[in-house]
C-alpha cells in the first residue's frame, strides 16, 4: 500500500498548489504555536516552524508522507505577523507600500516509510508599489484579508 501524502496546513494556496499535481493528499493543520524565539532570525524561526509542524502531524498518523510549510513576511529585519483585524492589515500594507519586503518560505516533507526528514528555505525580496490610503482600504474590503493572507502561515 502507498503512503498517504498529508498536507500539514489550511493554507487555501497550499491546497490549491498541491492540488495542480493532480495526487491525492488529506488535509490535516498542525496544532502548534507559531512563536518566533527570542534572538531567532526569521529564516530560523521559520525552518524551524515548518519542522515541527511537519513532527507534530507526523506524530498523529502512520505510513505517510507529511509536506508542511511556513511562511513570513519580513520588513527591516521584522517578522510581520498576522493581522488581528481589517485595521491591522491596513497599517501593515501602508508599512509595505513603495517598499521592499523578504519573504521567507520553508518547507519539510517527513517520509516515514523511509524513515527520512527532507527541508528547504527559499527567500524572495518583493517590491511593492506605492500604494493610495483608498487603495490599501479598497484591497482589504474586496479581498477581505483574513490573518493567513498576510504574515505568518
């Protein structure tokens, strides 16, 4: 029997890119704190996020490949977080306006039949456009910008 392959997030877009492989694969969010550490760079906090998201979910199931994820946004050497409300995310996209930005992504993939533990981290400098105070109110009403569309994930 093949391993179950398992998502380990409710990311819609990490659902929507493992979906264009066309594999079957279940859904199951890992149940961690996402917490950067004191004197933790983002590239550690997020290696490290997405490794034990991968451990935990791991922990709950047998014979399966578990692909676990993280995300940040980081600008001046900050980690951005969540936005707690539409007010939030305003004041983080006006942060971001006209300006550059890095976003760091790291990925784990837990093979149990194999007994193995692959990782990766990319990085990627975004220029975002100036943006008008209508704009960045407009963007966040008709994409209602929930706390996983910006920051961490």
């Amino acid at each position: 029997m093949n391993p179950a392959l398992i998502l380990a997030s409710q990311s819609p877009r990490r659902k929507e890119l493992l979906g264009l492989l066309g594999l079957p694969f279940e859904i199951i969010p890992a149940e961690i704190a996402e917490i950067p550490r004191d004197g933790e760079s983002p590239e550690q906090f997020v290696v490290r996020a997405a490794h034990e998201k991968g451990i935990e979910v791991a922990s709950r199931v047998s014979n399966a490949v578990v692909l676990s994820a993280d995300t940040v946004v980081t600008i001046d050497g900050m980690i951005l977080g969540k936005p707690a409300d539409p007010a939030d995310a305003r004041r983080m996209l006006q942060r971001l306006s006209g300006r550059q930005h890095r976003v760091y992504t790291a990925v784990c993939v837990i093979d149990q039949p194999n007994s193995q533990v692959f990782q990766g981290l990319d990085q990627t400098s975004v220029w975002f456009n100036p943006m008008t105070s209508e704009e960045i109110a407009d963007y966040v009403r008709r994409e209602h910008v929930q706390p996983s569309q910006i920051g961490l994930k």
